[in-house]
C-alpha cells in the first residue's frame, strides 16, 4: 500500500467539493464557462493548475490515470503532474489510453476513440475565444448570455478575405449544442472532430483564468465555418510516422542527429501511445 | 368587421430615469420647472411617459436641444437601455393581422435577437456604430453573418450591392474604417443598418459634424431608401431643416417631456408650445 504524507488529492476537501459543484454546473450547460476558486498548486499557474484541480477533485482510487502532454507521456510535464497526483492520490498509472480511466491532457486528444466510461481533463491556458475581439471581460460575458457571436463570425470572414482560408490552426472556435461559443483549447483541428457526439466526457480547466467548461458526451460541437469556405483538419499529404508508418494521425516533426552527426527532420505520431501500440503489433 | 390597425410600432407611456426618485421628483422637474434633474434627490428624469406611434413607412422626427432626453428615447427605442415604465409595442409590418409585442417583456436574448433581426441604428458617431478593427466590409457583414448567412462569396455580393446602394465605392469593401471620411462612415453605418433589411431604422444626429453638401447627400440617401423599400424610420435631430426635408410628423422634446407633437409643417408653421415657437424662431 502507496503511504500518503498528504491530503488524499492534495487540496482539501472543500475546495474539491467546489470543483465538483462547478463540474456539474458546466455539464449541465455543455460550453459555458462556470467560475471557480482556483486554489494555488505547487507548479505554477499556466502549467496545467486547472486541470490538475479537476482531476484531483474527480480521481479516486480505483482510477487509472494518464498524463500526457503534446501527445507524449513522458514529456518533463506530463511526467511532473502524473508524479504529483500519484504521489498524493496512489492511483495506478498507465500510458495505454485503453486502459486509462482518467486522461489529464494538453494539446491532444487520444488518436483512439474514448469509451463512455473515461472521463478527458483539458488543460485551456486560454479561456474565451471572444477575447479575440472583445477584450473586456464583462462585455464578453454579456455577448455569450446573449449568444451575440456576431463579431466572432466577422474575424472569421475577415480571415478568408484577407488569408482565402480559416487561418486559425489551433484553439478552434467552435459552437456547443447549439448555444454557447467555446475555446477548444490548443488542441489542434485534427482533434476537434473528435468532440463531436463523443462517448466520453469532456473537462475543460483553467487555472489561471478560474474557468471550467464542459463537453457532455453525445453533445453536438461545430466549428465555425462557411458553407463555402469549410472547417478542415491539417493535411499532411504523403507524410507518414517514422516509426509505425501511420498515415491517418496527426504527426509531429523532430530534429534528429545521425551517428555521423548530421541532423534530419522525423515525422512521427504525436500521440505516442497509439504509436508504440501500432509498432508492439507484427 | 374588425379594422387591422396599421401602426407597426406605439409607444406607450416610455419612461427612464438616472436615480432612485423621490416623492418631491414629480412636482420638482418637468418642462415647468425648466429641468429635468430633482433638486432634492439629483434624479436624473431623462424621458417622461413619452408615447406616439408610427405606421409602415412612417418618418418620425424627434427634434429637442441638448438633454432632452431624444437620445435616451433612441436608445430604449434600440433595446440597448432599459426603460422604468411603459412599453414598447411592435406589430409586424408584413403580417399586420399578427398580435402585437411588448418589446420590453422580452427577455436579453430574444431582445438581442429581434435588435439583429428587424432594427437598424445609425449613430451620430460612427466609432459606435463601427467596429474600427474590421473592414467595411465586415461591419456591413456582421449584420448578415447574424441573420445566419453562412456563404462568404454571397455576404460579399450582398455587402458590395449595399455598398453600391448607399453610394460607396465597393472597391474599397476590405478597407478599415479609419480609412475613410466622416460623411463615408456615415453611410457605411446606413449599409450596415440595412443589411438585415430591418423594420425600423434609428437615425441619431446622422448628419451633426458633416459639411452642407455631405449632409445634403446623406439626407438625399436616408429619403431615397424610405422611399423605396418604406422603412420605418425614427430621426433624432436637433436640426429642424434635416427633420422638415424627413420627416412626415415631428415630436418636440424638452427636459424628458414631449411638449408638442404633430405634423412637421404644422409644427413648424404654427408652433403652440412656447418652446417649439422659441426653436422655430432660432432656427429662421
């Protein structure tokens, strides 16, 4: 048995308890960002707070945990915020999403589809996707009581007149059951799709902005888009891993230095655990 | 047999103030007492149980020195500043035999929706009325991507024939606002209000700050479209000439009051209320 020299989940229990509330808030109304007190953490804020806040506000201890970051497991981050919640929660761990029940995350989405039972901790440095035009908060919070998105439809119409295409590569406005305007967090387009009437539920954290939002399963998330100009995920054509030749993921380069010391460009999957799942079969 | 009325908009007893009140404030303010602030609470009595109705195609002049309360009117008129007391009854132009609405029962969203969908606003100053960051272009498309056009080469069309309506040069659609001349942003904001091809348009002071041949086209502009698509209108104006070239019926305000109201040539021809004939007579 793993011994605690700490509060099970580190925080006490009433500020868990009022990330749970502040959950079941956000489930109810699929994209709304609902406050919470964000409780100081010993990594910094900026780091994933918000994340690690939810996941140890939900983890219990027959949980099976995944940190990832950047599709990697064993990223500097990933490998501090898994050793921080195992160290005071004593859950198992795991690298196969398979296996997960909790997957905290930045950045990616498993490339394999999430069951009912897994619950997926967004990491979101960066809360409304109205700041982008509207920089003031309470007038911000005013244009999504009155869903007044407006403004976000001319940035993007903006963008295909002035770019000829949607330049928007990561954090991807997208609109939530058919109400409310939501950030997608630095998730790639690749991943976007894949919110769509999920099977697993969704949690979005922010630690610094004091923010939490959700994706309900089997909820209806669209990207903004025209009927002429429409929403595409990254297109890599000809490019496949380096390692398991995966063509249908989404691929990540590396610098890599030869024996002979020069150095080359590698694409590999991003996602690391679908990757070395891809390459353990014959 | 039942007679439809023809009215698309009454205003009933539309009432706003700045303050809590006191019991003093109704005896204390008023066109009377020559102020609209109460000595004994400093209420701020901007618009007092204001009430008129406009028919499809109507032009409505509202004319008032500074702090009349015909801005505040505007505003409740836009739904974007509550009122105290009274109502705002809308009935469809297109379908009169519709029952009526009370605007202000609705709640902020429907209220949002019904803004985008049937009114248009044209401020007096276009920074209001524009979002400087956006291209003309996209001021004119917000109107449009609002009312859930989704196709970026029909909002272009669209704005383009709306920038061509209203005498602009559609080569210029992907430039800033900034870029542009007052009397031109003036009638980018005319575009924009249209967009929507709104039931009632609201004109605060369109033509203050702009030279006399640049007035003289706007206003050419504001009766061509009346005349055309017979949009509803509202005109706020301290300008008595602008509201005789617009408007079929003038309201006359003072210190949140309306102390006259009736056609604009009678009104200006034979004014009965002491303030109206002070106006007429500054104005010759």
């Amino acid at each position: 048995m793993h011994e605690l020299h700490y509060t099970y989940g580190l925080i006490d229990e009433d500020s868990k308890r009022e990330v749970r509330r502040a959950l079941l808030k956000a489930v109810a109304l699929p994209g709304h960002q609902v406050p919470f007190a964000s409780r100081d953490l010993p990594i910094a804020r900026g780091w994933g707070t918000g994340g690690l806040q939810i996941t140890l506000a939900l983890i219990a201890p027959e949980d099976v945990l995944k940190v990832i970051d950047q599709g990697d497991d064993e990223s500097v981050n990933a490998v501090n915020l898994r050793r921080l919640i195992a160290q005071t929660t004593g859950v198992s761990l795991t690298a196969v999403t398979a296996d997960a029940t909790v997957i905290q995350t930045r950045h990616r989405i498993p490339e394999e589809r999430l069951r009912a039972d897994q619950i997926l901790v967004l990491q979101v440095p960066m809360v409304d996707p109205l700041r982008w035009v509207e920089p003031n908060l309470e007038r911000a919070t005013v244009m999504h009581g009155e869903a007044d998105y407006g403004r976000m439809w001319v940035y993007m119409y903006e963008s295909v007149v002035r770019a000829g295409d949607l330049r928007i590569a990561t954090q991807y406005p997208v609109i939530v059951a058919d109400r409310y305007l939501m950030d997608t967090t630095p998730i790639p387009r690749w991943d976007v799709p894949k919110l769509h009437q999920a099977d697993a539920l969704f949690l979005f954290g922010a630690g610094r902005e004091k923010r939490i939002y959700a994706v309900p399963p089997h909820t209806s998330v669209a990207p903004l888009e025209f009927e002429d100009v429409p929403f595409r995920v990254e297109y890599t054509p000809g490019q496949r891993c380096a390692r398991c030749g995966c063509g249908d993921s989404f691929l990540t380069s590396h610098a890599v230095s030869d024996a002979d010391g020069a150095t080359r460009w590698v694409t590999t999957c991003s996602d690391t655990s679908f990757c070395a799942a891809r390459q353990a079969v014959p | 047999m039942k007679s439809i009325p023809t009215w698309v908009l009454r205003v009933d007893g539309l009432t706003r103030r700045f303050g809590v009140g006191c019991p003093r404030c109704t005896d204390s303010v008023g066109p009377a007492h020559e102020r609209s602030q109460c000595p004994w609470c400093a209420t701020v009595h901007a618009c007092t149980a204001a009430s008129f109705t406009l028919a499809r195609g109507e032009v409505l002049g509202i004319v008032g020195e500074s702090g009349s309360g015909k801005s505040t009117l505007l505003q409740m008129l836009n739904l974007t500043s509550p009122a105290d007391a009274g109502a705002i009854w809308y009935r469809e132009p297109t379908d009169p035999a519709a029952p009526p609405i009370d605007l202000l029962r609705l709640d902020r969203y429907a209220m949002r929706q019904f803004r985008n969908d049937r009114l248009g606003i044209v401020h007096q100053r276009p920074e209001l009325g524009l979002e400087m960051r956006f291209s003309v272009g996209g001021n004119v498309a917000e109107k449009l991507l609002l009312a859930r056009w989704r196709n970026v080469a029909a909002i272009r069309e669209r704005a383009a024939s709306l920038m061509h309506q209203t005498e602009l040069p559609v080569e210029r659609i992907d430039d800033a606002p900034p870029t542009f001349s007052g009397g031109m942003l003036q009638r980018v904001q005319i575009a924009r209000a249209l967009a929507s091809r709104p039931a009632l348009l609201l004109l605060d002071e369109v033509t203050s700050g702009l030279d006399l041949s640049v007035q003289a086209r706007v206003l050419d502009l504001i009766r061509r479209i009346q005349w055309e698509q017979q949009v509803t209108m509202v005109l706020v104006s301290h300008d008595l000439g602008v509201i005789k070239q617009l408007a079929r019926r003038t309201i006359v305000m003072k210190h949140g009051h309306i102390v006259e109201a009736g056609l604009t040539d009678q009104i200006l021809e034979d004014p009965q209320h002491p303030y109206t004939q002070l106006l007429v007579s500054s104005a010759l």
